[in-house]
C-alpha cells in the first residue's frame, strides 16, 4: 500500500507541529502515513538562523519542504520591500511542493509560510485545517479562513475575530516533554530565574537584562535563552562580569524543544514573551511568569496572550515601557514574596491544553 502523505505546514510552530506529529504516529489507522513540512527555512527575515522546524522535524523523519515566502511587515525596515517581493516565489514553491506530494489533508498552524500552502491546497480540493494558537487571531490565519475546510481555535476568545464562520475550540499542542512536568509547591530561598524570548530569542529582553543583571543576581541565579543572533554579545557581557556573578548566569542561544519540559522543571521564576505557545507551557507548568509582550503584533496577539496568562493567576504582564530596570527588579521580588499565594491560587486548575495535541490528531485522521 502506498504510503499516506499528510502535510503540515507553519511559521514559529515547530513546537505545536511536534506535539501533533507524536499523537499522528500513535493513530493505526495513520500507521503508514509520510509526513511533510512546508514552511521557512530562516526564522527571521534578513537573518541566517534556522528555524526550529528545518533544525528539528528532519531528525524526526518529517520531509522538510524550505520555501522564501515573504510576508507583510508590521513596521517599515529594510526588509518591507525585498520580503514583499518574495511572496510571488513563495506561491510558485508551495504549488510545486504540493504537486509534487499530492497530500490527502493539510493541516496548518499559521504564520505567513503557511497562506501559499493553504491557498493552493482549496484550489486542489485537498482538505485543508487551520489551527490558530493565540488569544487573538494571526494575519496569516485571518486570510487562510475563506480557504479552510475545518478552522480549530485554542482559545474562545478567538471566535469574535471569525465571525460567521463555525469553529472549534481544542487548545494549545503541548509536547510531551511539558506534559510530564509536575507543578512545583515550594520555591528556595534562592530561586532560579528564567529569561527566554522566543525560539528567535528577544533582544529587547537581552538588552535588559545587561541593565539589570548584576542586582538581579543578589536575587536569583539565572538561565538565559538569547537566541542565535545576540548570543556571541551576550556573551561578551557576561565574561566582563565579576566570575562570582558569571557562575550564577547561564547562557544558552536556545535549548532544543524537547529539552524544554526539564528546564522549566528546574527553574522557579521566568521572564518572557507572550507567544502564544510560550504562553500556554508556561500555564501548564505553572511557574510565576513576567510577560513583557513583543509590540506591533497583528491584533496585539502577544498583548492578548499575557493578559491572559496573567488573569489565569500565572503572574504579571507589563508593557515594554512599563519594564523599566527599578519595575522588573520590584516584581521579581513580589513573585518571590507572593509564591505560595500563587501557588494556592494555581492548585487544581487544569491547563485548556492538555489533551490539544490528541484532538488534533483525531481531527486530521477523518480526513485520511
């Protein structure tokens, strides 16, 4: 029997698109299912650092399709024009991609990789599902809606942006790894901090902490995720530190997803982003969190992440203007104050995500 091609296809959703692809392969009936990956090969336009999906789905025995889509920028760079142009290519790429797979059902996480997929997947009358993770909803998944045969949502609050249409709600895919985390009760006397900005790493957040590390480390060790681009001036920084506070900082470009779930078992506090798949392991594991949301989101997605997380009882959402050194310092201390009142408050409440991944996965499967 000829193998079962299953495309699935996104920007900054390596993370969403592993924990589906576990629960795909655990399904018999998708006993011989191939599967493929349409998207981007670098994670940020006029940079050479590799996506999550081109550096992990391949060593998961998932056929890596790399395609230049261009997307529309949410400010005026040196990029606008040059990746505006691209978006023609990305079409022509992802109409070969899928001549040549010819999959029986695409499923789509967003981003601007994923339209020309999408696109060309309605006019080939394959069944095409979309996934929005955020609280809002993503430019790409807006204008993939009209082409979409089943739109599934992680959050209710998304609905309002797709009036008219039907939808379903299922959450955020968790990966395994975050699934095994147990939530911590107690927090040490000397906690561990966590700064992480993304899989493409903040330099808002590494630039603040060059400000504010050296009081931070009277107060907390600290493991920071740069990201690729800033990682070699980081850590210029950190080797002009005292080794005394050297020792208490760890600094890493990233960790592999599947490192995730043992980091954030091992750290008591965290200061991140607000993407929505950040968002939702940092609910799960329940660790007190400072969002510092990435502005100029379409719909102010991030903003809607935190003040999510931050309703949820997870900790405290702050504007970039608002995470002044003085700010940040003083809400690390009311994390630490406050913790076993977080803690108690977070107690028995169940992630919306927890079983996202194997819906997901059925929902692929009635279309195999």
């Amino acid at each position: 029997m000829a193998n079962l091609p299953i495309v699935l296809t996104g920007g900054h959703a390596g993370t969403a698109g592993i924990a589906v692809l576990t629960e795909l392969r655990k399904l018999e009936k998708l006993g011989n299912a191939e599967y493929f990956w349409i998207g981007s090969k670098v994670a940020m336009e006029g940079k050479s650092s590799p996506t999550l999906e081109s550096r992990v789905l391949p060593k998961l025995g998932v056929t890596f399709y790399p395609i230049t889509s261009g997307k529309l920028q949410t400010k005026f760079t040196v990029h606008t024009i040059s990746s505006m142009l691209k978006i023609p290519v990305g079409f022509i790429q992802a109409f070969f991609a899928l001549v040549k797979i010819k999959p029986k059902v695409i499923l789509s996480f967003g981003g601007f990789t994923s339209f020309p997929v999408v696109f060309w997947g309605k006019v080939f009358g394959i069944p095409v599902i979309i996934h929005e993770q955020t609280v809002a909803i993503g430019r790409a998944f807006a204008a993939s809606v009209p082409f979409a045969t089943k739109i599934l949502l992680a959050r209710d609050e998304s609905k309002k942006y797709i009036a008219g249409r039907n939808a379903e709600v299922v959450g955020n895919p968790l990966m395994p790894e975050i699934l095994s985390i147990k939530q911590k009760t107690w927090m040490p006397r000397f906690p561990t901090l966590l700064v992480i900005g993304g899989s493409r790493g903040s330099s808002f957040l590494n630039e603040l902490m060059r400000a504010i590390v050296k009081d931070l480390l009277t107060l907390v060790n600290i493991i920071h995720l740069t990201g690729e681009e800033d990682y070699k001036s980081q850590s210029i920084f950190r080797e002009s530190l005292d080794v005394n506070l050297r020792n208490k900082y760890a600094l890493y470009p990233n960790v592999d997803s599947d490192k995730m779930g043992n980091l954030y078992q091992n750290v008591d506090i965290v200061i991140a982003r607000s993407g929505a798949n950040t968002v939702s392991e940092l609910i799960y594991a329940k660790i007190p969190t400072i969002f510092i949301p990435l502005p100029r989101t379409y719909l102010d997605e991030q903003v809607k992440n935190a003040k999510y997380a931050e309703n949820y009882g997870l900790g405290v959402a702050l504007a970039e203007n608002e995470a002044t050194d003085s700010r940040l310092i003083a809400e690390i201390k009311n994390l630490i104050k406050n913790r076993n009142k977080i803690y108690k408050n977070l107690k028995g409440k169940i992630s919306p995500d927890v079983d996202a991944s194997k819906k997901i996965a059925a929902i692929v499967s009635v279309y195999c």
